[in-house]
C-alpha cells in the first residue's frame, strides 16, 4: 500500500482536528510549509513596514499643501510615533547619554528604570504631536513653566549640555533613517533645540551649588 492510500484511510477513520493528536502525516507537512512560508515572509513584512513609513512622511511633505503644519508634512501620528519608537530605543545604545553614559542618573534609567520606556515613548509621541502641531495635547506628568516646559520632567537626571547634544544626534539619525525631508527634519530638531535650557537646568544647577 502507497503512503497517499494510507493517508487516505488515516484521515477517513480519524476526522478530528488536524492539528490535534490524530493529525495524519500529510497534514503535519502542510503545517511545517505554512510555518516555515510565514517565516520566511517576516522579515519581508518588516521591511514594508519601515518603506510605508518613509511614504506616509514623503506624502505628508509632498501633499496638496505643502505649507500645511510640520505634523501634516511629516505625515501623521503614524510617522512620528515610528521614529519616537526608534530614536527612545537608540538612546540607550549612545555612549554619552545612554546606558554606560558618565552620568549615573542616566545610566541608572537607562539600566534599570526601563520598565517606564513604554510609557515614555507614548508621552514623546504626543509632545512632538503637539510642538508640531498636530491634534493631539501632550499633558505632562511633571509639567515645566508651561504644558510643553521640559525642565521638571528632566531636572533629576542633570543632562549637560554635552549629554543633550548627543540625544539631539541620536534624533537626527532617527529622522534619516526615515527619510524625512530636510525641511522637516530641520523643523524638528528646532523645536527640540528650543527646550535645551529647560531640560539641561538640573545640570546648571548643581554646577552652581557645586
């Protein structure tokens, strides 16, 4: 008797569920191709990803108003929420303000406080969704001189100025990796250049009372 007769008759005498223990041999191997096929697809899916979000930032530039605000050109809470989500995680990899950074505030969170990061990608996402001016309000857990003041939120870690320059590198790398226009590019670490006094006064702080 062939294998294809008795498999057949394995599947005629036990109708279950094939991916239950009664599964017949032909079944088993049409799980293996499907999970191998998936397999081989994801690192496909990824990079579609990472292409979808280059367009939604090209369209939002390229659109029917080019003029419109920095969060339309950069195409949206999608776009911006893709490069938060790879800037915060390309931090903790930087050798000045990350994880093995000669600042032990910084060094701490990025070592052991990293249980929040989630949390801290949301909250990053909606600041720049908001300095951009997009329809999103960023509502701070320790609010600064004004909704979008940074000093308290970062007064504890005492970021010099050095240490800040570094995290607005990581940005920007974070913005090419995306292929944002140089315009909007050139927006963004604006904005975030505007902040730089608040979020480096813990530092001037205690280099005062030092």
């Amino acid at each position: 008797m062939d294998e294809n007769m008795q498999d057949r008759i394995a599947a005629d005498a036990h109708p279950a569920d094939p991916e239950g223990p009664t599964a017949t041999r032909r079944d088993l191997l049409l799980q293996g191709a499907m999970l191998s096929a998936a397999a081989m697809a994801m690192p496909v899916a990824a990079g579609s990803a990472r292409a979808a979000v280059r367009s939604s930032a090209a369209e939002g530039q390229a659109g029917t108003n080019p003029d419109g605000s920095l969060y339309e050109r950069l195409g949206g809470i999608f776009a911006i929420a893709a490069v938060v989500n790879h800037f915060s995680d390309a931090i903790i990899k930087d050798p000045v303000a990350g994880a093995r950074s000669r600042n032990p505030a910084l060094r701490k969170w990025h070592t052991r406080q990293l249980d929040r990061l989630p949390g801290l990608k949301f909250m990053r996402t909606l600041w720049v969704a908001n300095v951009s001016g997009g329809p999103f309000e960023y509502t701070p857990t320790r609010p600064g001189h004004d909704k979008l003041g940074l000093e308290e939120a970062h007064r504890d870690l005492k970021i010099s100025p050095r240490e800040f320059d570094a995290v607005a590198a990581v940005l920007s790398r974070s913005l090419d990796r995306f292929a944002v226009p140089q315009r909007e590019k050139s927006e963004v670490l604006a904005a975030f250049a505007a902040h730089k006094n608040e979020v480096t006064k813990g530092w001037a702080a205690a280099q005062r009372a030092g």
